[in-house]
C-alpha cells in the first residue's frame, strides 16, 4: 500500500538496510536531510521511505530526538487508541508463557513488543509505566486507560524520570496516574519476599530483568556467598536460602536499608548488608585472605550508549578478576553486564583476559540473558543488553 496521507521522511540507505534487516529504530545520522521533511509538519505519525521514495513502513517521529524514528507498523500502519490497546493485551498474553508464575514481570517491553517507547511492569496489583518517546509520551492517557481496562490495577505509576528521557529531551516526571494507597508493594520471587516503593526506588522499583537469574542462583548456592552489587537484596536473599552466609554490598544506602528490610522480612538473618564501593571492598576482602564459594557481580552499565568501550572493558575485566580471586577451588561466579555496548562476545572475551590474568581454569556452566518477559529482537544486538554468565573457577 502507498503510504499516503501520511508526511514522509525519508532515510538513507543504511537507515533503510537496518530497518529491513529488523532493525525499529532510525538514528538521526540516517534521516535525509537530518531535519526532513515531516519536521515542517506537527505529525509524530509518519512514513517511511527508502532513498528512492519506497515505502518502509510507518513510524513514529521527533525530528529532534537522537532516534527520530521509531516503526510503528509496515505499510501504512494508522495510530489507533485501538491498536495500542490490541498490543498491550497481545504482549501480556505472550507473558503466559514467559512469565506464568511470576507476582512481578514485565508486561510490554517497548519495541520488542511492537510498542515502541512503552514499557509496562507489573508488581502485583499495581503497573508501572515508562513512556520513552516523545510520540508515546503524548499517547499517555491512552495507555493509562488502556491498562485500566485491561488489568484493573489498584495503582498506575508513572515513572518518567530516568535518564533516557534526557537523551532523548524530554522532561523528567514521575507520579501516581490512576488510583490510591500506598506506593510501597511486596511481591513473591519463587521463596523470596521483596517490598518495593514504586514511586521512589530505583528503576520500576525493582530489576525485573534478573528475576530468572536470581532464581536460577539459588541452585548454586552453597557455603559462603558474595552480592557485591546487591540493590535490595535480589540474588543475596535467594543465596541465603542455600549459603550458611551471605554479604551483600552496595553503595546506596537506601538500597542497602532496603536489602536489610527484606532479609529481615524473609526471616534470613545470616545476610549481612553493607554499605561500600564494591570496587575497594573486593581487593579489601582478598587482601584480608577471605573467600567465598559463590560471588555475585551485578553492577550497574560500565558502559555509555555509544563510544568508546575501552574504559568499561578495564572495568569489567578488573572486577571479575577480583570475583575470581575471591573464590574457593569449585566456587561459582555469576557475572552480569547491563551494557548493550558490550555484545556477549565481548564480555565473554573480557571474561577470558579476567581468567587468564586470575590464573584459574573456568567452566562455563551457563550463558544467560534478560527474564523471557524480556523479550531479544533478533537482529538487534542493542535489546541483548542482559548478559548473565555462570561459571566455575577450578
Ligand atoms: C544493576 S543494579 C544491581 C541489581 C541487583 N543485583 C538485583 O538483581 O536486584 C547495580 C547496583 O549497584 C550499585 N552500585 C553502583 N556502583 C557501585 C559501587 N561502586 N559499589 C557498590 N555498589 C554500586 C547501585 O546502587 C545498584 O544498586
């Protein structure tokens, strides 16, 4: 169909082989010219063309964004309250596959389920909304009703205060949008209980992209354990049900408070919550002879959007060295990256260079990514941002 009634813009050719081989979003080096010409018009619907005015579906667009275009649908794809109701309930019937049993889990994760620039997540009676374009943004109201409708909720949450509102320029906001009571929600993760503020903590409140990781954990755990990144607790208090101890570091102390609540609520008195910079207290602990036969690194991205990866690369590579210093012949180290910059091949060969330089042969056990409810696009390396590899020093 001609994508007609709709503003053009076009896209170079790379733009266009990216957006063909799945690729949903079109940066501003690959709109021609960079302010095109649906920016003369206030439309944030618009079509897409290749170099040669073929059609390439229809996205939405903010002509000043890093990302101006983001596809909403092939051909003419119209924006409909509809639709986005439609694809909010086809991403959570997809969740009964992926996330059945789960109290908290992701509902719709942005483009990877057709909804670009939303995500949703659900603690228990209550969701919590993200709008990270400008165009989703604008259609906040129709997502809000839509989830009314759909799910009920006691509470919807608005948290638009990250900062990839900032990269993408618009304002920071957060607050309730639909109903009342506390902000504050405890939820089950398989044996463990986590209370959570929605409207204060950190993310949707919680790291719902670890939820399987955390759990899977648990199997591993066994004598000593070590959560050098722990937030709140989220592998420290799955260890426990397996360790005879745990230390859990952060350097929030919310976070941190936090963590203490929920080994305290879970009755685990053996995790000991810590406030300290992860970095210091790892060489602290080896040089002081301590170690431990599981170690848990879960740090925040060392890497930036775009640029250069070097620095972060030292950054991994000294911490998971560290990690692997820290163990006991046989321990298990389960390290994580949240930088998409840092492909799985880079981090396992970051990895390799760690163990080489610990002097300890290593198993892998598992290669695992992001909770299923966490949808991978394939062809876009960028929605593999969760690495989590399990391994074992001999
Ligand atoms: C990716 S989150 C950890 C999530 C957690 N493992 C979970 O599964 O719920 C990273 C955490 O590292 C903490 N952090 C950042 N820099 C740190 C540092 N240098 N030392 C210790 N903690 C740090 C942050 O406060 C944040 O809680």
């Amino acid at each position: 169909m001609k994508p007609a009634g709709l503003p053009r813009v076009a896209v170079s050719s790379h733009g266009a082989a990216r957006l063909r081989a799945g690729e949903p979003w079109v940066w501003r080096s690959d709109v021609t010219p960079p302010r095109a010409a649906g920016a003369e018009t206030d439309a944030d619907l618009v079509a897409v063309v290749d170099p040669r005015g073929k059609p390439l579906g229809t996205a939405f667009f903010a002509p000043d964004s890093p990302i101006p275009l983001r596809v909403w649908g092939p051909g003419v794809t119209p924006y409909t309250d509809e639709e986005l109701r439609r694809r909010l309930r086809d991403a959570h019937d997809r969740r009964r596959a992926t996330a059945a049993a789960a109290a908290a889990y992701r509902v719709a994760h942005a483009e990877a389920d057709g909804l670009p620039g939303l995500i949703v997540d659900r603690y228990a009676d209550a969701l919590v909304v993200q709008t990270l374009c400008a165009a989703m943004d604008r259609r906040e109201a129709a997502v809000v009703a839509a989830l009314r409708d759909l799910f009920a909720p006691r509470l919807v949450v608005l948290r638009n205060d990250g900062a990839a509102r900032d990269f993408e320029g618009l304002p920071r906001r957060k607050g309730v949008v639909h109903g009342a009571g506390p902000t504050r929600v405890t939820y089950a993760e398989g044996e463990v209980r986590f209370t959570v503020d929605l409207l204060e903590d950190a993310k949707t409140g919680g790291f719902l992209d670890q939820r399987e990781n955390h759990l899977r954990t648990r199997r591993y755990a066994h004598g000593t354990g070590l959560d050098a990144f722990t937030y709140h607790g989220g592998f420290a208090l799955h260890l426990a049900r397996g360790c005879e101890h745990v230390l859990a570091l952060d350097e929030s102390a919310p976070a941190i408070e936090r963590a203490r609540a929920n080994a305290a609520d879970n009755g685990l008195t053996h995790v000991e919550c810590r406030v300290a910079n992860a970095f210091d207290a790892l060489r602290e602990l080896e040089g002081q002879g301590t170690r431990y036969d599981v170690v848990v690194l879960d740090p925040p991205a060392l890497a930036k959007r775009r640029g250069p990866l070097t620095a972060a690369e030292r950054g991994y590579r000294e911490l998971n060295l560290r990690g692997l210093r820290l163990l006991r012949p046989g321990g298990v180290l389960v390290t994580c990256s949240c930088s998409a910059q840092m492909t799985p091949t880079r981090f396992e060969g970051v990895l390799v260079e760690a163990a080489g330089l610990a002097g300890r042969p290593v198993q892998v056990l598992e290669r695992r990514g992001a909770a299923a409810d966490h949808p991978v696009l394939l062809g876009v390396p960028a929605t593999e941002y969760l690495k989590c590899w399990i391994l074992r020093a001999l």
